[in-house]
C-alpha cells in the first residue's frame, strides 16, 4: 500500500484548518485516513503547526511520501533534519548522542531567529505606530493653529467694527452740537 502524509481540510468557508494525516494514495482528500499525526493552522500569523514528532518521523522512515506543503511543515519542525542525522548515526560518522547535540543545537538556533523575527517585527510595529502618533499630533497641532487664526481674525473684525462704530458714533455728536463759538467771533469783529 503506497502512503502519503497529506494535509486532510477541516473548517469552515473562508477559514481552513487542516489535518496532517497518513493516507492511503488513493483514498479521497477528506476521506479514509490510517493515523493523524498533527495540525496546521494557517489563519494564525505565524501558521500554527501542532505535529507528533515521533510519527512524523516514524512515517517518513516507513517510506511514506508527503505533499509539497507537508514536506514543508516537516522540514521546518526539523523531522528531515532528524532523520538526515538518523541516518549519520547508522553509517557510523557520530554517534547517537552527538545527533541529539546537533539537531538540540539546530532547533535553538532556529527558535533564536524566529525570536528575532518577532522582536524585529513588534520593534517596526511600535515604529509604525509612533510615526501615526507623530503625524496625527502634527495635523492636531495644524488644525489648532488654524483655528486660533481664525479666531484671532474674527476678534480683529469685531474690534475693527467696534472702533468704527466708536468713530461714527463720535462723529455723529459733533456734527449734532451746536457751534456757539463762530457767534463770539462775529461780536468781537462788530464791536471794533
């Protein structure tokens, strides 16, 4: 019987999740499976991969051939990197120890530059968010200056208009008193 290590599609509309199952090659895609090994969950960020490392590992020394995307997930969780040691300690070049050394050694390095991926992008997320408070306080500070010269000039219009309602005003008593003084002068002038 020819096996696969497929992904078996689970979820709803829109919103995929999938198995990681051992199939028969001609069994149907959701169909009849021999042994689910894992999960994969895309819609997280990173893809979230819950997978039995021992049968994954157990499943690719039978011989079982995996999809493109499962040979994937495989790879990163470090099932062919395990298995290319396995096979080092069978020839012979290092023992078993020693493979266990590397592949620990392997995934800390991994797990180091997946946490300084992480840190990089959190570090352009605050950047990000910084310089959009940054320019929001900008154009607050834009439109506050905008309105404190249109306030400034409505004030100078209304003091403009109070002082020429003053002016008109003053000009309307003196041209509604009387001229008492032009009188005296003509009687000064008659009496010499």
């Amino acid at each position: 019987m020819a096996t696969k290590i497929r992904l078996q599609r689970n979820g709803r509309k829109n919103y995929a999740f999938y198995s990681i199952v051992i199939a028969d090659v001609r069994a149907p895609r959701d169909g009849k499976f021999t042994e689910k090994i894992g999960t994969f969950n895309p819609n997280t960020n990173p893809a979230t991969v819950d997978l039995n490392f021992e049968r994954a590992l157990y499943w690719v020394n039978c011989g079982a051939q995996p999809t493109d995307t499962v040979r994937n997930i495989l790879s990163k969780e470090g099932v062919y990197m395990m298995k290319h040691l396995e096979g080092g300690v069978k020839k012979g070049a290092f023992g078993e120890a020693e493979a266990q050394t590397k592949f620990e050694a392997w995934k800390q390095n991994k797990q180091s530059g997946l946490e300084a991926l992480k840190a990089k992008e959190e570090a352009a997320k605050k950047d990000a968010a910084k310089a959009r408070f940054d320019a929001e306080k900008k154009v607050n500070e834009d439109k506050a200056k905008a309105l404190a010269d249109k306030k400034a000039a409505v004030l100078a219009e209304e003091a403009a208009k109070v002082a020429e309602a003053a002016a008109a005003k003053a000009a309307a008593e003196t041209a509604a008193a009387p001229a008492p003084a032009p009188a005296p002068a003509a009687e000064e002038a008659a009496a010499e």
